[in-house]
C-alpha cells in the first residue's frame, strides 16, 4: 500500500518539504506571513491529489508524443503533453519528460492564485518553477552531476527576464538519458518548457559509436518506463579532450537552434569539467545570459 503524503517543514522553519512517491519538493515563499501561510495552505492541498491524477492518466503519459496524439484530460497532465509538442517530429519523446517542471510549475502556480507573493519557488528535485514580482530575484546553483552537490555556476532570474523555469538533465540524474552529459540546464519561461528542452539537449550531448560508453534498455532498468527498449547510459568513461568537445558540440547545435525558436532562453552544458554556455555571455555583466560558469562550495543557492 502507498505510504500517504508527506508534508511538513524543514528545520528552517521556512521551507516546506512535500513528498509523494517519486514528486519531492522543495518550496519557499517571500513577503507577507499571513500571505505565505495561505500559499502553503494551498500548495498542500493541491499536492495530495497531483499524484493521483498523474496516475490515473499514466498509459497515456507514457505513450511517445505526436502531433496527432490525444492530450491528457488533466491539468499538469496536458501542461507536460504541452510543453514536448514542439519535439515530437524531431525524436521520440514523451510527455513524462516533462513531468517533473510541470508538478513544480502546477504547485507554484496554486500558490500564486491563492496568495500574494513577493517571489517563491518550488523545487522538485531540481526542476524548479519561479515566482518573482518587479524589482525581486532568485539566484540558483547550477550542479555539475545530480548526485554530488559541487557547483559549476549560477543561473540569475530576475523579474524583468521572462524565464520563469529552470531544470537540468544528465544520465547521472533521477530519469534515465541517452546521452553523456553529466549536465544540462536550461533557463526558459515556464519549468515544464525547461524539462522538456534539458531532456533533449542533454540526449544530444553523445558519441553514438563509443566502444566504451555502457548502455542497457531502459526496460531492462525500470520494467515500466516510457522509453522502453531503448538503451540508456549507465557509464562513461573518461573521455578525450576531443571526444568532450564533439560530444558538446552535438549538444551546442541543438541548444542553439532551441534559442533560435525561442523554446529556450539559455542552456549550459557540463561535461568532464568542460562547459559550454549558450547563448555565449556577452562581457561586463551583460543580462544576455542569466548563466554564469564559475566553481564555488556555496551552499546558499538553490539547486538546479
């Protein structure tokens, strides 16, 4: 039997820790106490029927996305279909790609209806949706690989900037990828667009042919993935300095021609101690690019 979902406080006091399963959050709010109390209220009622309703649509949500496919009857259900639309001509691709922005952003946006913020975020597990009103900003960690907390820089969102959503992608995260990258994070307007776009620059950054990359199908790994029989990394050794590059250049193309369409506002990519941040900042603190590459023990920042 499913355990029941779990809410309370982290020791801050601030912070308000949901989990559910596989959905864990992370979520803080700014300004009026009374304000924020009512925001929590509603984030906690919500999140205890997002799960269930994910599940009730499941097959679908796992089926690959086309443009001719049914959409999800609910709301963070059709808010993942959404966002993966713009790819399903370019590869296989499902809904569930976008699974975790879509909870972060369906559980900001239940707070934001139901109290007056001065900023918030909900982080689900890296996936992070933001609430900022005009003068406010949030500053998060980018992380070099998901399972240790080293940083490699920061992503800045300010109100003026219309990327409300951050999320990052690698084969060492949570859901499986098919490329090599030990990071991809992506700035866009809204969390699920993020998800979406990291997953698939991330699946780029790849040598296809590399005797020594281990990959094994998804089914093999989790019985019932979206994803099936095809494989998914599960090692990379170290690579070549030209391997890296070509590996990021792959990934680059794809980031750049996600910028050109305006599905994303920035990405970078990590791998093997190299980055390429796209597009590249401009010098002397231009806002072209909300990322910044740099190596830092910070642990004041959020994680993304």
């Amino acid at each position: 039997m499913r355990q029941p979902p779990q809410i309370g406080f982290l020791p801050d006091h601030k912070r308000l820790h949901m989990s559910d399963g596989p959905i864990d959050l992370i979520i803080e709010a700014f300004g009026d106490p009374g304000q924020i109390r009512a925001a929590y209220r509603a984030a906690a009622e919500r999140f205890v029927t997002v799960l269930d309703e994910l599940c009730s649509e499941l097959p679908l949500l796992r089926q690959p996305m086309s443009p001719r496919s049914t959409l999800p009857a609910g709301v963070v259900g059709r808010r993942m279909a959404q966002a993966v639309v713009p790819y399903a001509q370019r590869c296989f691709i499902t809904p569930m790609a976008a699974v975790a922005g879509s909870v972060a952003e369906e559980i900001l946006n239940t707070m934001t209806c139901a109290a007056g913020l001065s900023r918030a975020y909900v982080n689900n597990g890296g996936d992070i949706a933001f609430h900022l009103t005009p003068g406010e900003h949030l500053v998060a960690g980018m992380m070099e690989r998901p399972d240790r907390p080293s940083l490699f820089g920061t992503a800045t969102l300010h109100h003026d900037q219309p990327a409300r959503g951050i999320a990052t992608s690698g084969w060492r995260g949570r859901s499986f990828s098919l490329g090599i990258a030990d990071a991809v994070t992506v700035v866009a307007t809204t969390a699920s667009l993020a998800d979406a776009a990291a997953t698939v620059i991330a699946n780029a950054v790849d040598l296809p042919y590399h005797p020594r990359i281990f990959r094994e199908p998804a089914r093999n790994l989790a019985p019932d993935s979206d994803l099936g029989d095809i494989p998914v990394t599960r090692d990379v050794p170290q690579l070549l300095a030209s391997e890296i590059n070509s590996a990021l250049g792959a990934g680059t193309k794809i980031a750049e021609e996600l910028l050109a369409t305006k599905l994303i506002g920035s990405a970078a990519l990590y791998l093997q101690g190299h980055i390429r941040i796209i597009p590249t900042p401009i010098p002397r603190h231009s806002r072209r690019s909300p990322l910044h590459a740099h190596y830092s023990d910070s642990r004041s920042l959020l994680h993304a």
